[in-house]
C-alpha cells in the first residue's frame, strides 16, 4: 500500500510546522536593561514576553513589537523591529529601529574590533565586561523636526559562550534587572 504524499505533508505540517521561535534573544521576560550613553543619555528596555519591548527615555514610555529573524542578517538571528510603526511625538521621536540579538565571535580581538570598524560611536554604545551592549542615538532631521530611535542590543558571543572580560567595558553603564 503506497502513502500519498499528500498525507505525509500534512502529517509534517500538523507535527513539525511551528511559527517562527525566537532564536538568539538576549532579553527574557520581565527582563529589564537600563543603559547610559554619552549623547542621549539613559534609557530602559523591559521585555514583555518574546515579543514585546517597551522603551523608556526622557519620562515616556514606547511599545515595539518585535519581529523575530527567520534568517541571519548581518550574522545575527534575535528581534527586530523595522520602524515602521509609528509613535506618539515626543521630542522628535516618531519611531523606533530595534535589534536584538546575540552576535557572534571566534575571539575578544574580533568582537572589540566590530566596535571600532563598525562605525560605532562610542557617545552611543556601551558594554559590559560580559558582552552586554546597548547602542542608543536619537537621530532628528531638524528640517522635519522628527526622528528615529537607532536601539541595538547584542550580546556578544565568543566561540559560543559569553566573554569573562572583555576590554574598554563600562560595567557602570548598564544595569540588568531580572
């Protein structure tokens, strides 16, 4: 008796098709990281389930919904949230582009050199001696007095694990609450 490939597909689906499962998040539920940059100052991300973050800066509070990757992008799987929701103004601030998500190196020289050859600017990123990172930038275009909140959040991987001390670390610059 022969098995119509029909059933088999079903079966597959009924069994095997999830949706898409976060993968390689650095948040957790009611997880809460507060960070302080140079140039925008502090700002808090909690994680509401896997896929809700809400932003606070500057005495307001934002909600991002977050999308997870199906495929790598830039090597890093996580959250994203591609701005186009839009929010309430508040001092130029009409959305949010948000990453997170772990990234991933063969060596500490490699990992501190993405900060460097990247493009970073040290006013808006700050990490941990773990490789914990926060990017956090108000970008304003004054001729349309709005803006985008640039959010990136990564925790950097060594050879699959978390560094033990990573160099030019401001530990003093995050806090995490869980």
């Amino acid at each position: 008796m022969k098995f119509p490939a029909l059933y088999i597909v079903l079966f597959l689906c009924l069994f095997g098709c999830t949706s898409v499962g976060v993968r390689e998040a650095v948040m957790t539920d009611g997880m809460k990281i507060c960070a302080k940059t140079a140039k925008d100052g502090e700002i808090c991300i909690l994680a509401e389930g896997d896929r809700y973050r809400h932003i606070s800066w500057d005495g307001v509070t934002r909600t991002a919904k977050m999308i997870p990757r199906k495929k790598r992008w830039v090597g890093m799987l996580g959250l994203m949230n591609s701005g186009y929701e839009r929010w309430r103004y508040h001092k130029g601030i009409t959305q949010a582009n948000y990453s997170e998500g772990q990234v991933h190196f063969s060596n500490e020289k490699e990992a501190a050199d993405m900060f460097k050859v990247g493009g970073f600017d040290p006013m808006t990123f700050v990490y941990t001696h773990d490789g914990l990172a926060v990017h956090y930038e108000q970008v304003i275009r004054q001729d349309m007095k709005a803006g985008v909140m640039q959010l990136d959040i990564f925790q950097i991987m060594v050879n699959g694990k978390k560094p033990d001390n990573l160099s030019g670390s401001q530990d003093e610059n995050i806090t995490v609450y869980r």
